[in-house]
C-alpha cells in the first residue's frame, strides 16, 4: 500500500485531480456571471472539494504546514456548523491543494478559459442567441442625489439609463470581468509589455467604461494599468522596503474603513435624509465626511441600512456569522467578509492577507504587491473576491503558491551555492 501512495503521489495524478476541480470551479464562474441560473451549483461545488481534497493527501507537507491547515480547516469546520455554509472549507483546501503547482502555469490556465468563456457569453448575446445586450433602470448616478433617492425608493422614469451588460446580467458585472481579466494578464505578462501596449489596454477600459458607465471598476483598472507601467519602468520600486509598507497601509486603510463604515451606516443614512428632505448638516465632521464618501461611493454604506435589522452593521457581526447572514447581498466585501463568515473568520483571512504581503515583499514581487493592493481596495466597494466562486480569486492562488510552494530568493541562493 505504501509503495502504491508513493507511486500516485509522485506521478500525474496530483496534476490532473487540480486541474480537473480548478476547471469545473472556472466553468461555474462563467456561468454565474452569464445570465444563466446554476440549479446545481452547490452539486460542482462538492466535486470540486473532493477533487482538491484527493490532490492534498497526494501531497507532501511540513510539520507546519499540517499544522496551519489542519487549524485553518478547523475554524472553517466551525464555521460550516455554525452557518452551513462551506465556502471556506473549500477554500482552505483549495489553497493547500495549490501546493506543487507552478504559478504561472494555473494562472495562464485561468487567464484563457475565463476569457474564452468571457468571449463566447459576449458572442451569444451580441448574436441574440442567449442573454441580454443592454440594461435599462435607475442607475443613481447621473442625476445626482435625486436619481440615487429614485433609484432606492421611487424608480422615476426620468433617471433611467441603457447601459450594455453583452451577456452578463449587469453593467458592473461586465466591468468587473474585464477588470479581473486586466489584472490577471498584466500580471503575467507585465515583464515584456512596453508603454504603448499599457496605452492600448488603457484604451480598451475607456471602452469598457462607455459601454457601462461603472466609474468605480474604470478607476480601479486605470490606476492598476498606471501602476504597473510605473513599476516596468522604476524597478527599483520592487526593491523598496516602504512601498510594500505602503501596501501594508493601504490594507489597513481599507478595513479600518470597512469597520468605521458598518459601525456608522444609520447615522450616515440619518444624516442624508435630513440634508435632502429637511436641508439640515450633519452637525459631527465625522459623519459628514463618511456622507459625502457614501455619495462618492454610490450609497454602499446606507445601503447597509436597507434591511430590518441593519443586516452588515457593525451590530449585527458575530464571531462565526448565522446562517442568515448568507442571504442578504450588499456590495461592500470587506463588510461582507465580516458579517457572512463572522469576525473569527475575518480575523484569520486578514492574517493571512499579511503573511501574503510579508511574503511578496521576500519575494519583491512588485506586480503581486500592486495587484494585491488595488484588489483591497475594490473589496472596499465591491464583494467580487468575497464569494464562493475560488475560481474568480486570484488573490488566493498566488497567496497559495507563495505560502506553500514558492522558495525565497535567500534559499534558492543557498541550494544553487551548494550545488555548485
């Protein structure tokens, strides 16, 4: 038995089992962000956990790596009974499944299906086959606070816009796909782009951006495609301490944030009540700086008000979540990732979002550190990252690969020396 283990392990059956649940998760992105309904979607979601969990026994691991997954999976064992939910079950196994697999490898592999997936929701809705090429409602952003108050309440005609999903469901969803997409490629391919070939995919998001107005993905994938041709021309930047210090800040910024946000929703919505209906300030500067950053941001802290119960202020965190907190959608991720999961579960993500940049600044992989940092910066706004879907985070594929595969430059110095 023992001589037969060793002969699966060290043959390509590790490889095959990955790839297999990294695609069955790729294809379940896809369809999610079609306009197609998945009925069985929590069905591939248990195939891929055993595929990824037949790839972990089949894999070799330290003393401390059992130890950190075997507590990893505990806490997300406690969150599943708590919640009945099993995302981070899945996720906890899926990062230790990554273990062995070279890095660029996965991600070219998820970079080419999810766009040739991407192209082909595109071409049946452009062709009329299947989904919709335009959405037309309240949007609440052209027209200022009025249109975002018809947007929530009333619905008035007179703010309704057309703007173009090709397929999938929403205009945001569109944008963020291209954003993911954006993300990904430069990552990978950054080291041989030039200055015009960042031109052109600027080009591309001024596209995107007419087609479906979302300001905020627009921002987000400017500022990651002027980030990166910066660090293609200052390499320097990789190397310095205070830019991944930097990261670091802008982490903490965005969950420190996140917290204050859920903490004061009620009094933000109170405030923007009495200054449209009654013409009244906010009397605390703090509340009148998070009103006016809430109308920055499209209403996504009030909007954590629009449930009974306040459903994601800071009231209703837990330490492991209900299992009602897994029904109510809001957009805010970092809220989100407190609120469905619990603070328990937050806290542990968050620990290990540090250990990741602690290990890209080892690495000085600045593309990582960029792609790292904007990425926590949409989670402010957006809960693309936070979800089941594994195969749309590509945050944790790389954070896995440089936990639990990658070797320091320090020590592949030390194996090249002794070699030689």
């Amino acid at each position: 038995m023992g001589e037969a283990y060793r002969r699966l392990k060290d043959g390509r059956l590790p490889w095959f089992l990955f790839y297999a649940g990294l695609t069955v998760e790729l294809l379940v992105v896809l369809v999610e962000k079609s306009s197609y309904t998945n009925p069985i979607e929590g069905q591939f979601f248990r195939v891929t956990f055993l595929l990824f969990a037949m790839k972990l026994l089949l894999t070799d691991y330290t003393k401390k790596e059992w130890a950190a997954i075997l507590l990893l999976e505990a806490a997300a064992f406690v969150s599943y009974r708590v919640t009945g939910g099993n995302d981070l079950i899945r996720a906890v196994t899926f990062a230790a499944a990554c273990k062995n697999i070279p890095l660029r490898q996965m991600l070219r592999y998820v970079f080419y299906v999810t766009l040739a997936g991407c192209v082909v929701i595109i071409l049946l809705s452009v062709t009329g086959l299947y989904g919709d090429v335009s959405l037309t409602q309240v949007y609440g952003r052209s027209g200022g606070e009025e249109a975002r108050y018809a947007s929530r309440y009333a619905m008035n005609e007179a703010y309704q816009e057309t703007r173009y999903t090709l397929g999938m469901g929403h205009p945001n969803t569109l944008a963020c796909m291209f954003l993911m997409l954006v993300i990904l490629g430069i990552y990978l391919w950054s080291a041989s782009m030039k200055w015009y070939g960042y031109l052109a995919v600027m080009g591309l998001n001024a596209g995107v951006y007419a087609l479906t107005g979302s300001k905020t993905c627009g921002l987000i994938t400017a500022a990651f495609i002027a980030g990166a041709c910066i660090l293609t021309y200052c390499k320097r930047l990789r190397q310095w301490k205070l830019s991944y210090l930097c990261g670091l800040f802008v982490l903490l910024l965005c969950i420190g944030f996140s917290v204050d946000a859920a903490a004061y929703a009620q009094q933000v919505r109170d405030a923007q009540w009495n200054i449209y209906f009654l013409g009244h300030e906010p009397k605390s500067a703090h509340i009148a700086l998070l009103t006016k950053l809430d109308d920055g941001i499209t209403g996504r802290i009030s909007s954590l008000t629009d449930t009974e119960q306040n459903d994601g202020t800071l009231p209703t965190w837990s330490l492991f979540s209900e299992p009602d907190h897994r029904v109510h959608y809001f957009d805010m991720g970092w809220v989100k990732l407190f609120y469905c999961y619990g603070i328990i579960p937050a806290a542990l993500s968050i620990g290990f979002c540090l250990l990741f940049l602690w290990k890209l600044y080892r690495h000085r992989d600045g593309c990582g550190l960029l792609l790292f940092t904007v990425l926590a910066v949409y989670t402010v706004i957006e809960a693309h990252l936070v979800s089941p879907y594994l195969g749309r985070n590509y945050v944790l594929m790389i954070a896995a690969y440089y936990l639990f595969t990658a070797k320091t430059p320090s020590v592949v110095a030390a194996e090249k020396e002794e070699k030689g």
